[in-house]
C-alpha cells in the first residue's frame, strides 16, 4: 500500500481527494497497487467541500502529515510561492516524494526544487502544473522522447481564451467580457495573473525546460497580457483570415529558444484556433512526428486531480518496483541558450491610425520598407477625409528589433493619429 | 549501452532506424542511456532506403539477430500475423523485450503474445501501433490511468480520412477520391484493409483493451466501410450540421462496452469534426478529466518512428533501472463485457428513395413510431412528382436492433424505390 498526504483541500484538493477515494478499485486494477489517501492538511478543516471523507484524515496541522513516516507521497496544492516552496523542501528533506501543481513556484524557483529533490533521490510530480488535465508533461518527457522539438505552441490560460473567444463571437469589449467571465467564476476578482499573461509564462517556461533544457524561468519569457486588445483587431484578423489567441510559444530558431507570450494572430484553419472557451490546448511539432496537439480542460478540480492522480500512480509504480528517479528531473543537458526578443522574427498585423489623405501609405511603406520590412497586405477601412482611419497592414517575416524602430518613428509622423497596435502572427510563410 | 535490433526494413524500420541514428545524442541527454541501433534484418538487403548505416549492421539472416546475446531489444516491423507472429515469440522465448508496430497482429493474437511475454518477464512495447505519432496508448495507460474511461472515439485511419475529407472539399464520388488517393500513395492498391473499416478495428480493438480490459479482438468490433457513402450523404449531412467521419468508437454503457467502426456524422463545431486529410485523432473522455483530444499524424516512415522508439526508451529505462514490468500488461482486470450490436443505441440518420406522392412521409414516419424511433427533423428535397426523390430523417437515439427491424419493413414498401441508407449520428442529444 502506498500512502498519499494532500497538503491544501482547495478545489484542487477537492478534486484530487475525491477521485483518489472514488476511483481507488481502478487505480488498484491498473497499477497493481493500493494507493490510500491518508492524510489531508488544511487551516480550514470545517468548510464541507462536498465530499465525504474517512474519519480523522483531516488536520490542521502540516506537520501531522510530513512527520507521518508511513506517507511516501506528499501531494501539495497550496499554491504561491512561500509557504508551499517551505512545504515542498520540507518533504523532500524528508526523503518524501512530492507531487505539485504549482506552476509559479516550479517557474520561479524549479531549479532550487529540482535539485534538493535529485539530491535526496526522491520523485517530484508537476503533470499537473500545465494545461490541467491534458497530459502534456507525459507526452513531451516520455511520448515524444525521440524528437528534437521544433515548436511547442500552447493555449494554456483558459480564462484568456475564454474571454477572447468571447469578444470574438460577440464582437464585445475586453472590459465587458471580464466582467461577465468573473459573473461566471472563470477570472479572479483580481484577474491579472491571467489576463497580463503571467500564468501562460509561468507554464511555458515548465514546457521549456522539458523541451529544451536546461531550467528556463519565468524571468526568461517576454511577456504581453490581452487587456489592450479591441474588438476592431478581431474583426481585422478575421477579415483577413486569422483567428487572435494568446499562445505562448517556445520555438528552436538558429540554435536559440524563443520564449513569448503575447496575443497571436492564427491562421484560422489551424486546428489550434479552433480551441475555444476555457479549453488548453498544446501544439508540439517534433523532427520525427511532425505536427502534434493535445487538448482538454486546462483548470478546474477533477481535471487538475486527474493529472495530480497521474504523477501518484508513476511514483507509486516507481516506490514498487524500486526504480525512483527512472525518470531523470534534470538530465545533464546541454540545453539551449535563450534568444533575445530583439532578435526574433515574425510576421506582423500593424494597425495604423492614419490621417486620411493622399501619400499616407507611401510615407509609412517608406518607413517599412527602410527598416527591411515587407508588406503582405493593406486594408484601408472607411473613408474620412482629414480624419483618421484604421490603416491595417500585414507582414512578410521581420526582426522585432526593426519592427520595434520602424513603428517609434511611424508614431511620429504628423500624419498618424496616436499609437500604433502591433499584433505578432504565426502561420508559415507562405500559407496565405 | 542497451542494443536494439530491427526487424524489417520498410517503411518505419527505416524511420527507425534514421531516428535511433540521428537522435542518438538526444535520446541519451533525455535518458541518461546509449541507446545503439546493433543489427537490422529484412530480406531485401540491397534496397537503397536513402539513409547511410554503419558498416556490417544489415543482414539478411533474422536469426542472426535473434540469436545475438547482446540485443535487449527487438523491433518487429514486418507487418502480418504470421512471420511476424513467429519472431516476436522466439524473441520473447529468448528473454529479449519486444516493440512492435503490428496492430493486426495484437488485435488478432494478442492474448497469447501478452501472456507469453508476461510468463518471460519481458516488455512489449506497442505504442506505434494505433494511432502513429500520436502517443496514445501512454496517455491512455498512465496519463489518463486516474479516470474510468466513458467514451474513446477515434480517428484513426488516414486513407479513409484523407478519401471522406476530399469527397466532402470536391463533392466528388468515391471511386474518384480512391484512385487520386492512390496515385499519391495514400491508398494501396489493394485498398480492403482501409475502407473497409478493418485496419481502424484492428486499432478500436486495442485502444479497446487499454481501456476497458481485458483484451478484445478484431471478432469484437462491428464494421462498416466507407465504400459505399455517396457524396449526397455527406451534403445532407452539411446541411444538418454534421461532418461525415469512419469514427472508432468504444464508449461504456449500462455497463458494457460497445465497440464499432463505421461512417458516422459528428457535429461539424466538434473539434474531431475539424481533423481533416491523412491526420490522425483520438477523443478521450475519462470520468475525472473530461473531454481530451489527441492528434498528429497517423502513418509514416518518422512519425511511426517516433512511437516506436518512444517504447525503445522506455524499455531502456526499465531494463537500466531494473523494473521490467513496471506497467503490467495484462493487469488483473475485471474487464467489461461486450453489448451486442442490436442492443446499441445511437441516434441515426435515414436516406429513403421515397416516391414523391402524399402519405408517404406519413406511413415512413408511423413505421419509425411503431418500432420507438422517434424523428427530429425530416428534409424532403426536390419535386418530382410520381417519381422517387431523396427523403431525409434525423432521429432520436434509437436501438439498432428496432432500426433494422424498422428498415426492413420500410425497404418492402411499394413508395420506396430501393433499398435505404442509414447512417449513425454522434453527438450528445439535444447538441441540435
């Protein structure tokens, strides 16, 4: 028999326990092995969570559960990046396997984690940190274990996704949108994790460590949120055939990792653009397999817990057949080193708001043209003499660098009126 | 060092071996293990296949491989359930772990492979046979082993796929779509094995196995072929709102396990609607983790490779760390019986060659009564007086047992010219 602690009965808890109770026959059947629910610590041990547990598995106390010698699997789903990295070194220096959820704490402080658990030789779980119950950790470290990744693409905040479809098939404001998705229970009260993109960066640097090692932080990814975004650069990206999604993207270019999150224009007959609402999906493009995705619910109890229960059942299996730390946590790799955001190229969607008048394109192609920018496309909406109008223009691949150049001194000119938004687009070349 | 031995020099064992070549480095950054390509065996040791080996690694002997103490691993890639039945079993009965590719040959005799390579103690690692790149059977085994599985529909014929996919793009017939198919190598010559439905039940059969257990065979799934689907049916399908796909379906119902292989509509904003061409996808649903979709690309020299050398690693790692067996192969399950086809329940869609006159509908429609299939919408498209035109239903779930009973007696009807086509509907009720 294999004991499990749960430190932290959220919702994710919740789930966790609940399937671990429910399912505990199915688990035996496939692993072979007794997997038992021992313990749950929580500072609040009188809310019901709306499942029935088995007598006195509850306590306030921590230390109850990590001071049980018989508990080979501490699970910890506090959350932040304080009280649960104290949680999870005090198991591990307590020769316990641990399994996390915790994307923040393993983005900020992996490396530390990681290393404290190689050195007592323990197993540390973290399916669960990405994209819920989609398990994509699996697939990169183990399913996909032949291939150099070329590209891993991710729709992994569900509550982005949620709202952008939203404004998409409502053509509503971001501010609106939040408000109902916060109604809804899908944004926080504070929603900024979510909608600055801190919560994608968080899991994409996880996925680039799988992919490209060795540990990438959260302080490695470029960052942009989808508060900024209007209506009107939907309906652009639809007229001209994208889809707009936040993806976080790390992508191998010229020996160099490319690690961003920011709102992506898609080619809508991707199959990633066609992810919707509080939906996760992975894209991984592998030299051997080609073109991969994976998709299913990014949040939530059950799914969460399925991939929490998923890390129980390995290292049970491991605990069993004596082969703990199969799986190396941090491979001598050699890794890649990390690309500047300067450096990376892409195509781009300009929106311009432009002085309607004679020889306006001609000053701003001009500009373009001078920092090795090629134009793909221009729409020109409306008419308003003297006025300003949106000037849309779409990209060949450019240099963010020169992009970044070319737009300081496009915001300059008389003729264009505030701004200038700037959307990045993925896609191949040539695939329009 | 682990040494692996191919056997046979097709397709995948030479995606094989480029990628145990290639991606050696990479293979043992990720593993920690030398994984070294030691002998490859096919007839045919002439062929140039376009990747360069070392000296003296072909050969035209199996035996010689068989017999050679220093390989752990043996890769079957001949295909068949005779030869290749004989080698995996003299490589089991040498103590050596065995990968392979063959679907029809586990769907077929699988039973007795597992159980002799469960009484030897050695691996069978057979993630490339269903699905190809995409890994699958792991997500299924270990990433989704917290959940009981509700439904497994896939997509896993790329011929059928690709042919269904440009019937629908061109309106065009069948038999046209075949032979383009053929011409760019997406078909065989001999083109059974695909439309018929058998190479997708080969791999139901053991998606099947994985999930509900114990081991069903090819006997045990129902099978339609797409031969027969006019491009009329797909456009009535549009026009409802459904995409026409040869779905793999295993789901769980009142206890049982039904296992089918047939065209089936599924609604077109389902995402497994929007896998198109030769592309590969299995939909999951487990009890805790809800929906899942997984995708890549379903043949190929490199993405079959890919899972085979994907099980080569985990072998790898087994043997390295000494936990042969870790995953059992035939775990004590209970298992699941299976329904029989009358007894399934689906919702259904009817073509009738109906005579245009009045009372027709009324007499179709008070036989689908009398035998509890209850209608959700009727097109009637065209006029032609005296003569037949296409009558088309859409029913509630029904039994297949009272909608064979059903047909029939609509069939000897004398205002119906010809025999009536009946298609299955996917989605959940009420979706429409």
């Amino acid at each position: 028999m294999i004991n499990v602690g749960i430190i932290g009965f959220g919702t994710v808890g919740t789930g966790t326990a609940s399937i671990l109770l429910n399912n505990r026959d199915i688990l035996r059947e496939r692993t072979g092995i007794d997997i038992n629910l021992r313990r749950i610590a929580d500072l609040d041990i009188k809310r019901d969570r709306g499942i029935k547990l088995p007598k006195g598995i509850l306590t306030a106390k921590t230390e109850e559960l990590l001071d049980d010698p018989d508990i080979h699997i501490v699970v910890e789903l506090i959350g932040g990046t304080t009280v649960a990295k104290d949680v999870i070194l005090k198991a591990i220096s307590k020769g316990k396997h641990v399994v996390t959820a915790n994307k923040a704490l393993l983005a900020t402080h992996g490396a530390e984690i990681f290393r404290a658990a190689g050195k007592q030789k323990v197993e540390l779980g973290f399916e669960a940190s990405v994209a819920g119950g989609i398990p994509i950790v699996k697939v990169i470290r183990e399913g996909l274990v032949a291939n150099r990744i070329r590209a891993v693409y991710g729709i992994i905040n569900g509550t982005t996704n949620y709202i952008l479809t939203k404004m998409t098939e409502e053509k509503a404001e971001f501010s609106e949108v939040l408000k109902e998705a916060q109604k809804l229970g899908y944004a926080e009260a504070d929603p900024t994790y979510d909608i600055e993109g801190i919560d994608s960066a968080h899991k994409l640097a996880i996925l680039a460590s799988l992919s490209y090692g060795p540990r990438f932080s959260i302080k490695d990814v470029y960052r942009e949120g989808i508060s900024w975004i209007s209506p009107m650069d939907i309906e652009f990206a639809r007229e001209l055939g994208y889809k707009l999604k936040l993806l976080a993207i790390a992508k191998e270019s010229d020996g160099k990792v490319e690690l961003r999150v920011h709102p992506t224009m898609v080619p809508e007959e991707y199959l990633i653009s066609k992810v919707d609402g509080v939906y996760n999906a992975v894209y991984v493009e592998g030299d051997a397999v080609g073109s991969t995705l994976y998709y299913g619910r990014g949040a939530g109890d059950m799914p969460t817990g399925s991939a929490v229960v998923s890390d129980i059942a390995d290292i049970a299996r491991n605990i069993v057949t004596n082969s703990v730390g199969r799986i190396s946590l941090d491979p001598s790799r050699k890794g890649k080193s990390l690309m500047k955001m300067d450096d990376v190229q892409s195509m781009y969607y300009f929106r311009f708001s432009a002085i309607d008048k004679p020889g306006v394109l001609s000053k701003i192609s001009g500009i373009l043209g001078k920092y090795n920018i090629s134009i793909v496309s221009v729409i020109q909406k409306g008419r308003h003499e003297g006025k300003a109008v949106p000037l849309v223009v779409l990209t060949h691949r450019a240099k963010e660098k020169n992009v970044l150049a070319a737009l300081k001194e496009i915001n300059r000119l008389s003729i264009v009126a505030g701004k200038s938004v700037f959307i990045r687009v993925e896609g191949k070349e040539g695939d329009r």
